[in-house]
C-alpha cells in the first residue's frame, strides 16, 4: 500500500511539474523582412505567453527553428532564436481590471535573429517554408486534449531567384494585438490585420491551427521535422476553423482587412488561427499563419458613451478637434468616476499606462477613450473620436538647461527663456512649477530659485489663448565631501628633523590639497602629508563632483637643532695607555647640555678598550629640548701579523720567489717594503723574485693603510755553487779525461763522495774529493768497464747528489 501511494505522489508531482513549465503558450506567427541586400533577411518570431500559468525563464530561450524547401521537404537550414527581453511586451487591455479578474496577462516575446540566405541555393519553383514546433498550448475549450497540444508558426517564402533574375520580397506581417476580452452578447471586433512591405495583395482566413509533432515531455523545442501534411489540432465537436468561437448568425467573419467580427454565443477560452496570404500579379507567393486566444466572459452593461474635452474646459461636452501648439501639448480629459476605468487609444491603438481620466498629448491623431467599471466584468464604452492638431508655437527651454552645483552654490536660479535665448511677453502666460511631479509652493513666476535635486518642469499656460508648455531642466545638489584630519601622533611641537604624519578622511576618488599658512603645498590623491617645518595647516577635500570642503586648521611647530661639529678621529695603533680628550674634536660644549656617549668613554676622555671600530656619539640638547647628534667612529689598529717562513738555499745563477703571509689592520688593506731592494724585481708585492749572488738576508716590513700600524719579518737566501757531475769518464792513461772531474766541488772540503757497483758494493770513498777525486782504480786494479751509482753529500744545507756514472776504456 505504501509503495502504491508513494507512486501516486511521485505521478501527481511529474503532473504538477509538467503543467508549470508546459501550458503557457497563446499563440503567436513569424515574419521575414527583407534586408539591404538581397538574401538578408530579419527573422522574427513572436510568441504570446501566459503568465498567469508561469513566468518565463531561460528554458524559453534559444528556440530551435528550420527552413525546408517545400517540393521535398529536405532541410536546407536550422537556427536557434534567442529573445533579448525575456519580460516581454505587456498585452493592453481595455478594462485592465477586469482583465487581472479574468487571470488575463499575456506577454509578447519577441525572439529575433539576422541571417543570410544564399540566393543560388533558394530557387525552387515551388518556395520554401519556416517552422518552430514546440508543446504545449494553453487551455482551451474548443480543442481536445490542448493542454497536452504542441503548436507549430509556420511561414512559407518565394524562391529568391526567378527566371534567372532576383525575386525579392518581405513576408507580411501582423499588426500587434491588443489586448481584448469578448462580452457574450455584444457586438465584438478585432484587429487581426497585416501589412505587406511590398505592397502586395492580402488575403485573410481562417484555417484549422498545426499542433506539429511536438508532444509532452519534451525538453525545450525539439528538432524541426518538415512535412507536405502537417498535423493539425483536433477540434471538440461542434467546433472547427470558421466556427472557432461559436457566435451568432452570421458566424465568425473575417473581412479583407483582417478584421474580426462576431458576437459570442459562448464562454470560454477560444483558439482561433489566421492564415494571410500574399498574392503578387493573381499569384500567391508566400503565407505566414497567427494562432491566437480569445476569452469570452459575461460583461453587465458599459458606462454611458463618455465625452472627450481640453482639461479645465469651462464646458464638459465632447470635442471632436481640438488644437495643441508645436512643442507644446494639450490634456485631453474625460469625466472622473472612481468606479471606472480607463484606457486612452490613438489611432485604435491602446496606449501603454495611460489609464487615468486624463491624458496628457503632444502628438497629432485621432484619440479616443474606453471606460469601464473597476469591480467585476462590464461592457465597455469608447468616445467618438477626438481629433488633436498641431498648430505654429513657440519652442521654450529652462535655462540652464541642466545644471549640477555643490551644496555651497545654491540657489540656483531657473529662468524660462526661448529655446534661441531670446526674449518673450513673460506676462502673457501663467506658471507653475514641479519638482519630481510635485507642485512647489508659490511657484507663479517665470523664475524661481532651487536649492534642492529634481527634475523642474515649467507648465506654461497662455492667457487667453489655447497653447501650452512645458519645459524641463534637471538640478543636480551634490552634498560637500567631509574634510577632516588627524595628527597621528598627537604631538603639536617637534624637532627639525622630525615629522608629524597628518591625515584625512578617505572616500571614493577623493583629491586632497594640503595647505601651510594659506599656500598650497601639496596637491594628490594622497590622504596623508608629513609636517616637517611649523605653520598653520589644513586641508581642503575635492570629490569627483568637483565639489571642495575645507578643513579646519591646526597650528603645529618645529624647533630648530643647534649646529654641532665633530671633527674626525684618525685611526692609531695599540691601546696601551691610550687617552683622548674629546674636547678637542668638538664645538660648541656645554657641560650642561652636551655629553659624549660610547664605549671607552669616560665623561670627555675616550680610552680605547678593545681593537677595532668603536662608535662615538656626540649629543648635544638646546633649550627647546631638541637633540643633535654626530657619531664618529674610532678605529684601534693591531699590528700587521707577518710571517715568510724558514730560510732558503739556491744556487748561484738560480732564482727564488719569496712568500709572505701578511695579515691584519681595518680590511687587511696593508702595503710591502721588502729590503734590501737591489736583488728584488719588485720590492712593494707580497712575493717579490730575488736573485741574489750571495748569501742576503731580506727584511719585509708590512703596514696598516689606515693606521700605520707596522710589522717586520727576515728571511736568510742562502747562496750555493753548483756542482757539475759528468755522466762519465775514460781513466784510460792517455792524460784526457782519466779521472772523475766533479765542477765546483772545491768549495765543499768537507764533501764526501762514494761510488757503487751495480751490487751495491762500495768502491770508492773520499772527503775533500778535490785532492782525491776517483780515477777509475780500486785498490791499484782498473775496475771494469760499467755503469755505477754515485752519492755526493756536498753540504748540510743541500740535498745529496746522486746519479749513474760510466766507466768507458
């Protein structure tokens, strides 16, 4: 049971839903207006809504239409429509309140699209069609089933081309609707007509409404689908296109005007279609098809025929011409009843909104009123027409014509003058004024004064004479923008070299012009300003109606400093009994306002406690309590660290770069002095090349650039002979070359010399070689002919000298 009712719920609501978005269409048709060249077309829809059953969305947007020729019904073309205004334009009706009784609002959507038709491609003989298919219908009496109806607009157009030359041509198209009920019994007429913008003949009929192919269920439009036998709605009995609302003899007529005739027999809700033909030299050449909504109501008897007058008129009978003067207007009136409603036409046209007893004309034509009563539904009654015409006037303006002020330029003086600036007879007419359509209290002149936004109309009525005006000018009061500001700080006095940050009130596109004793100091988009120097200050504030505040003032003062002087400190070496007297680098001093601050420093004596940069600050406090300040740093200096190493040893002719590492002073930023110069390429580099000839000791002297801090450091280049080992020697008794002769080993006395065999047996020994030197005999016996390793230790300061030796006999 509960699963039965559960689908019960879930049914009605699918119905509810389907009702909601589905029943909501009237009516409507196409036209297709031709463009500047031809195959340019406009393509308009119209489509006439029931609000009354919803409110139209974007589901209602974006309707698909198609274009098929018509001999095969083949789809040359689909589009999709979109409405810029989905409101739509509001049905007019005669009796507006009889109408919301009668749940009659019905919109016009108007869906619109440019396109461009390839003439080559449209030449069939026989046209071409257009159509929208969507469901569904409103409710209607005379079709079965409507609510669950689709309608089809159809328009059918000529091929673009014929008999090899352009055929052109505009669809007629269907005057608006106006908004109408039909009271049972009464005599009813309708405007259904249309126009053709090429003058071609119109035929009107009725014809049985296309349903299409669309069907509940459907989301938004379905694809159009073309067809030679296009489904038609199914009439309930008793019904069919001629008989659409049952109606006296002789039925339900339409003339070739497009006007509909008929008194109802019947109430109801009738649908109804027009089908108008245009006919070019006996030939028809193109159809477009409106279906519409007729309700049909019991209405009691209309107000008696009401009159038409000029408003103020002495007399209150009807006017069948009155006169108005160019640019000027005339207000047409009827009798005010608080029973009745109304509704003013021109030229058979329901004018929107004009539903008072009276209107107000600056237009040419022919107008006429319908009354009727406000409670229930009546018959209504329309004036014999009244013809309004235009005669010669005056032009008038207000001057100014538009003017826009600040709050602190009012009043503003409105003077009436004509439109060329010249002169008029003031006096031939009376005046009275309105702000916003509200009357302003003695306002009789053709001048006034206006200090408050509004939209002033002048009404000017000639004395003695017909004409009236009125014209218009807009005043515009801006408000002036707030000009405040503020002292961050709260502080009124300062010091030079101080600020005191004001600022002012922000606000959208605010300007800001600050100024010192009257002068303008800076002008910005900047709320903020920093006082540096005294005077008296303020602000003024421009909004972007250009319209200015100023602010008030603040009075602020900036005490001078004293001039000061603090003379450098050269840096110096060491801190072993150091003792400056600061007094000596200041000026002024005064015990009382002056005082010295840092490390090291003891009232006016500074005493260096450790190396390095030590910051010394001089303050000096006049008597408006402003303090000055100089800072000088003092720099203590440690001695350079240098070291160049143990001494060296070379050999005469041979060359040494002598390395020193040097570090300390402010940066490490130190210079060389090595000495002696003479043996050096260059004496003032960290490493010099020395080529003494002789043993020399060098001195390096390094010192602080900043300072003069200094350091020393000796290295010994002790100088050798080189000693000249031959590779071999032929000890063979001839005199030449029989012994070893070892070059330069005269100079080492001490020198031992000893020879191998390849065993690695002594064979020869000896110190002081010069006197011994190795003949190639080992104890008396000639040693063979061989290759024999040698040691020679000349010295302690050199490396022993070893090598292969060759005895060749």
């Amino acid at each position: 049971m509960k699963k039965i009712y559960s689908i019960f719920i879930l049914f009605t609501c699918l119905l509810l839903s389907f009702e909601l978005k589905a029943s909501h269409i009237l009516g409507g048709n196409f036209s297709l207006v031709r463009g500047s060249t031809h195959g340019a077309f406009t393509l308009t829809m119209h489509v006439y809504f029931d609000k009354v059953r919803r409110t139209p969305n974007q589901e209602d947007n974006g309707l698909k239409v198609g274009i098929f020729r018509k001999r095969d019904n083949v789809l040359m073309r689909t589009l999709v429509l979109f409405a810029n205004d989905l409101n739509g334009q509001p049905f007019v009706y005669n009796n507006a309140a009889c109408a919301t009784t009668q749940g009659l609002d019905i919109v016009n959507i108007t869906y619109t699209q440019n396109l461009q038709l390839d003439p080559t491609q449209y030449t069939d003989a026989e046209g071409y069609y257009i159509i929208h298919d969507r469901c569904c219908r409103n409710v209607a009496n005379n079709i079965r089933n409507s609510e669950n109806t689709g309608m089809l607009f159809y328009l059918e157009f000529p091929a673009l081309k014929k008999n090899g030359a352009d055929f052109v041509n505009s669809s007629p198209e269907f005057s608006f609707p106006k908004g109408e009920y039909i009271c049972k019994g009464q005599p009813f007429s309708f405007d259904n007509s249309a126009t053709d913008a090429d003058g071609d003949q119109l035929r009107y009929s009725f014809v049985t409404p296309y349903r299409g192919f669309s069907s509940p269920g459907m989301n938004g439009t379905p694809n159009p689908i073309g067809s030679s036998n296009m489904p038609t709605i199914t009439w309930n009995s008793g019904y069919s296109a001629t008989t659409a609302i049952p109606a006296e003899s002789p039925g339900m007529k339409i003339d070739n005007q497009g006007i509909i005739t008929l008194t109802a027999t019947e109430l109801g809700l009738f649908v109804y279609s027009v089908l108008v033909e245009e006919i070019r030299n006996g030939v028809v050449i193109g159809q477009t098809r409106r279906d519409f909504q007729l309700k049909v109501i019991d209405c009691f008897d209309a107000p008696a025929k009401p009159a038409v007058f000029r408003d103020l008129a002495p007399v209150k009978i009807h006017a069948t011409t009155i006169d108005f003067c160019h640019y000027g207007f005339v207000e047409l009136a009827t009798e005010i009843n608080v029973r009745y409603t109304y509704q003013w036409q021109k030229d058979n046209v329901n004018l929107a909104n004009e539903n008072r007893y009276k209107i107000r004309v600056d237009e040419p034509g022919k107008y006429t009123v319908i009354i009727g009563y406000n409670t229930g539904c009546s018959e209504t009654s329309t004036s014999d027409e009244t013809i309004v015409k235009k005669v010669t006037g005056e032009q008038y303006a207000i001057s100014p014509d538009e003017k826009k002020v600040c709050l602190d330029e009012i009043p503003v003086k409105l003077t009436i003058q004509k439109q060329d600036g010249s002169t008029f007879a003031t006096s031939a007419y009376s005046y009275s004024w309105t702000r916003n359509s509200f009357d302003v209290p003695n306002s009789d002149s053709h001048e006034m004064e206006v200090s408050i936004s509004g939209e002033y109309r002048a009404r000017m009525t000639q004395i003695g004479g017909i004409c009236e005006y009125e014209p218009i000018t807009k005043v515009t009061v801006y408000a002036l923008p707030d000009a405040l500001f503020t002292n961050r700080i709260d502080k009124k006095v300062i010091c030079d070299g101080e600020s005191i940050p004001l600022i002012a009130n922000q606000g959208y596109n605010l300007k800001y012009d600050w100024y010192k004793d009257d002068v303008s100091i800076q002008n910005s988009a900047d709320n903020k300003f920093d006082v540096k120097t005294s005077g008296i200050y303020k602000v003024q504030v421009t909004d972007e109606n250009n319209c200015k505040k100023m602010s008030d003032t603040l009075k602020l003062t900036v005490n001078p400093l004293t001039t000061i002087k603090f003379d450098t400190i050269s840096p110096f070496c060491g801190t072993a009994n150091l003792k400056l007297d600061l007094l000596n680098y200041v000026t002024p001093y005064d015990a009382t306002m002056a005082k010295f601050i840092g490390r090291g420093v003891n009232g006016t004596t500074f005493s260096p406690l450790i190396y390095g940069a030590s910051p010394i600050t001089y303050q000096y406090t006049n008597g408006f309590g402003c303090v000055s300040k100089i800072t000088r740093i003092t720099f203590v200096d440690l001695p350079p660290k240098v070291l160049l190493g143990n001494d060296v040893v070379i050999f005469r002719g041979d060359t040494i770069t002598l390395k020193s590492q040097a570090s300390g002073g402010f940066d490490n930023n130190l210079t060389y002095e090595w000495s002696p110069a003479n043996s050096l390429n260059n004496a003032n580099i960290p490493t010099p090349i020395a080529s003494p000839i002789a043993d020399t000791e060098y001195t390096l002297k390094v010192t602080s650039s900043l300072s003069n801090c200094t350091n020393t450091d000796d290295i010994l280049v002790k100088v050798k002979a080189k000693i000249i080992v031959p590779s071999g020697f032929t000890p063979n008794e001839d005199n030449v070359n029989d012994v070893w002769v070892l070059e330069g080993i005269e100079e080492y006395p001490n020198a031992e010399v000893k020879i191998y065999n390849r065993w690695g047996s002594e064979i020869f020994s000896t110190i002081n070689y010069s006197s011994n030197p190795f003949n190639g005999r080992k104890d008396s016996e000639n040693l063979p002919a061989a290759t024999y390793y040698y040691v020679i230790k000349a010295d302690d300061d050199i490396r022993p000298i070893t090598g292969y030796l060759t005895i060749v006999r």
